[in-house]
C-alpha cells in the first residue's frame, strides 16, 4: 500500500472560511497571509455580511477585513479568551 501525500499548501478549513469571504476579502487575507496573519474564524451575524478575524503569528493582536478589504485592527468589539 502506497501512502498518499497528505501535505497541503492550504489549511482545508481556511478554503471552508474563505468561500464565506467576497473577492476583496480574499485578496486581503491573501497579503496578510505573507505577514503571517492567519484567519482564525468567520462571524456571520444573523442579516448581515461575514466578519472575517485574523490573528498574527504570535495569536496576539485580531484585526478584521471589512468588505472592501481593507484592515481594522480596533473593530469596536473584544473577543473571548
């Protein structure tokens, strides 16, 4: 039995985060992504568009992409630790 190669050059839950995502979000993540910002998870109030959170290398400081891709890092809310 041969073992298939299971590295891959995407986190299969990031690309399930990602469809919830426009265009404009994702080219964003794409940059942030060089720095070593990570998408952690995807807010989907209820009526309203999704909340894309990343997170720096070192899982301390959360910004979020708004629609038009640009970077909030003082969104206006806290997150649980």
């Amino acid at each position: 039995m041969v073992d298939r190669e299971r590295r891959h050059t995407r986190d299969g839950a990031n690309t399930v985060l990602e469809k919830m995502l426009n265009p404009a979000q994702i080219h964003a993540l794409h940059e942030l992504e060089h720095f070593g910002w990570r998408l952690k998870y995807v807010r989907k109030p209820l009526f309203q568009p999704a909340i894309p959170i990343v997170f720096d290398r070192a899982q301390e400081r959360f910004a979020v992409i708004e629609d038009d891709g640009s970077v909030n890092d003082k969104p206006g809310f806290t997150l649980r630790p």
